[in-house]
C-alpha cells in the first residue's frame, strides 16, 4: 500500500521516551521525508509539551495541541471521548506540522477532562479516516495462552475478544480495544507493539514485517 500523503497516528508511550536507544524521533523525521502526514498521542501533558521541543530540535516541525483546542475531542459521560472534529488536525497535517497531542478532552462544564491516550488515539485515526494506526506498548503485543508465541495477526473480533481477558495487563487490553475499534471505524490497520525496538515504526508502517501484533480487516496467512 503506497502511504505517500496518509495520516498515519502513533500513540507513543512512556517506556519508548524513557529509552536510551530508541529511533522514535529518527524515525518520524524519515516518515515525513517519504510525504506521510504523521500524528503523535502523547502519554501525558507533560510529555506532549517535551515531545514537541525534541521534535523541533529533530528536524520536525510539531506543534503541541490539547483535545480541547478547537474542542477538536469533547469529552462525553465519565471519561469518554464524543465525535472528534478533526477540522484542526488536517489544517495542520496540510500545512506540513506534526501534531503532538496531549490527552485531554473539552469539558462542557469548564473543567477538562483526562482520557486515555489509547482511547485518544482511536478516535482521532478513525475521524481522519488514517490509513494507520501504532499503538507502542511495552509488552510487544498479544502473547497466545496455549503457544507463548506471540500473535501476529487479529481480526477486529478477535481482538475484540482478547480485550475482555483479564489476565492480560490492563494497559495492553486498552491498547487491543482501541486497535480493534480503530479498524471498525475505517482505520486501515493497527498494530501494538514495542515502540523501544530499533525502528519500529518504519518497520510496522513500510514493511510486512509484524514487531507485535496487527489488527486488520481479515487475517492473512501463508
């Protein structure tokens, strides 16, 4: 699939920030080189504002953003996301800037609301209609019960499914769900995996190649 001019959304998280060696921010300056139009959903506030000012020393032009900005995510009942306008997004993603975004929704009453970034995510690659989605997650993805090996593919469903289990870290079932309902709302594929690894990103974005665990449409095999 050619990605050439295609949003693609990265939820970074904080292990992928806090490691030595990560590629991360090489990786996005090289994914905007090839003419992708990437958005980043940071873990925190906090670390939306410092993802910003590496980017810009990086060689990227980011600029910061809160889901209440524009009330591009408003936040619905309990801590919920509603429709995303994402009018504001794709201004900036034509104008050439990557936006970073911290996870927080317009409170209707006056008082914002914290969301999680996973949630955040979802919603913001399913209103841009993104041809991917990346959610890092430093368990690398779905781990088979019976096999130990991990899960290369998904379907929706099956991931759907897989999200219910408790015995899964509660981190990596929220990363599942939002993967498997990105699909559902028109996200090209998802993936979750370690964003720690050398390169992941290109490696998930531009090869067939699975780091972790990827939800699409139907499940290919052989």
């Amino acid at each position: 699939m050619d990605l050439h001019g295609r949003t693609l959304v990265i939820r970074v998280d904080e292990a992928t920030l806090g490691a030595s060696n990560a590629t991360f921010f090489s990786d996005l300056v090289f994914l905007g080189n090839l003419g992708m139009r990437p958005v980043v959903v940071a873990p925190t506030k906090d670390a939306a504002r410092a993802l910003v000012r590496t980017m810009n020393r990086s060689g990227d032009t980011a600029v910061g953003l809160s889901g209440a900005d524009a009330g591009m995510i408003p936040a619905a009942r309990g801590e919920t996301i509603g429709k995303v306008d994402p009018k504001l997004l794709r201004t900036l993603l034509d104008a050439g800037y990557v936006p970073v975004i911290e996870p927080m929704a317009f409170g209707f009453t006056g008082t914002d609301v914290a969301v999680a970034a996973d949630d955040v995510a979802q919603a913001l690659a399913s209103a841009v209609g993104a041809a991917r989605a990346i959610f890092f997650n430093d368990h690398g993805g779905v781990i088979d019960a019976k096999t130990k090996l991990l899960v290369d593919e998904l379907t929706p469903a099956e991931a759907l499914a897989i999200a219910d289990d408790s015995s899964l870290a509660a981190d990596l079932r929220t990363a599942v769900r939002a993967a498997a309902l990105g699909v559902r709302g028109g996200v090209g594929a998802a993936q979750i995996c370690d964003g720690r690894v050398a390169h992941a990103a290109i490696v998930e974005f531009l090869t067939a190649r699975h780091l972790g665990t990827q939800v699409a449409g139907t499940v290919y095999t052989g």
